[in-house]
C-alpha cells in the first residue's frame, strides 16, 4: 500500500493571516483592507532590516492608517487642531485622525496596546479592552462637524522567542478573543514575511486594529 504523502501545512495556511471586519462601520471596509496590504508590503522589505511598522508609536501607526485612506482613494489628517470638552468647557485640543472615505467622514483618537500572548500571559486583551474605553472617552469630547466620532486601539502581539513552535496556538487564541470582542470594525495583519521577527526575546508578528463609534461630533 502506497503511504500517503503528507500535505506540508504554511504558516498562511494554518491560521488567518488578514483579515477585516466592519459589521458596523461598513465604510471602513476598503480602507482596512488598504491598510492591511500596506503592512504587508512594508514587512517584506523592512523585515531584512529587522524593522516593522508596528514597533513604533500610536502615532506611526496612526499614520499608517492615514496612508491607507490616501492610497484607497480618500482623504486624512493628522494630529490636527480641535476643540475638545462641552459647553463652557471647551479647549483647544488635537484630534489624532480625521478621514473622509467618499461616503463618510470620521474624528478618532487612538490608543496603542503591547499584548502578551504567550502561554503564561494572564491579561490577555483584557488591557486592550481598557485602553479602548479610554479612547472612546475622548473621542466623545471631540467637535466633528457632523463626522462619525471613533475610539480605536493598535494592538500588537508579543510571545517568547521560545515558544515560537506554538505560535499558530497563541494567534489563534488570539485572534478567537479578538473575535469575541463587540466593535464597530476590525483588522489584522500577521505577514508571513515577520513570523519571526523578534527583539529582546520576543516575537512580534504583526498588529490589529479595533474600532469602536461613539456618536457624531
């Protein structure tokens, strides 16, 4: 009896590598999945360099985010002028996003989340849930003009370099738990090009985004 070959399973193919979701801020659709083709294509060339998008700032990523909106079409602006607070209570802030997709336009304050997803992590994205309140709490006290108002939070996955065999188990709990999570939209980019792109011991193999609207400015 002939023994059947086994079929070589990739990491792409073992879990989901991209993803987007927007069950309510369906206009966010296009400009998501921008975003998650540019990291993509950032990682394959900063990779060599030990480099990648989501080391960085809120702010990086921020723009990275802005580029997408520019590249699919639509317009942004950044860490701009804004009057924050109610009534008398009004002051001269910033906005950290604005974005005019063609069909809607969005304020956002943003939030960046380090997320140990290791096998002895106990937390979880219970801190991405926290740092998501947070930005929905100022996102309220944004003028809009009209816009859709937005909290969102960049989450980036960490785990051992020396678990790094169990790395299709720890992103898929990891992105089961994303999944549970009740938002506006969501995404993912996990590039098969920095699978192992690690620091300090510690792999970081990519970033997501959860987005939550509170309302109109």
């Amino acid at each position: 009896m002939r023994r059947k070959a086994k079929r070589r399973i990739t990491w792409c193919q073992r879990m989901s590598a991209r993803h987007v979701g927007t069950p309510k801020i369906r206009s966010l659709y296009s400009v998501l999945w921008t975003w998650t083709g540019l990291l993509r294509t950032t990682a394959r060339g900063w990779v060599a360099e030990d480099d990648c998008m989501w080391w960085y700032t809120e702010r990086a990523l921020v723009g990275t985010l802005a580029a997408a909106s520019w590249l699919n079409g639509g317009q942004a602006l950044e860490e701009y002028s804004n009057r924050k607070g109610r009534d008398a209570n009004k002051y001269e802030g910033r906005c950290d996003l604005y974005l005019d997709t063609g069909s809607s336009e969005f304020v956002a304050e943003a939030k960046l989340h380090w997320c140990n997803v290791g096998v002895n992590s106990r937390t979880g994205i219970n801190g991405a849930k926290k740092k998501l309140r947070a930005a929905c709490d100022e996102a309220r006290m944004l003028t809009g003009y009209g816009a859709r108002r937005l909290g969102m939070v960049f989450i980036v996955p960490q785990y051992p370099w020396s678990q790094r065999s169990q790395s299709f188990q720890l992103l898929s709990a990891w992105q089961t738990e994303l999944m549970k999570l009740r938002v506006g939209a969501l995404a993912w980019s996990l590039p098969v090009a920095a699978r192992d792109l690690r620091v300090r011991g510690y792999v970081y193999p990519g970033v997501a985004v959860i987005v939550r609207e509170v309302g109109r400015g």
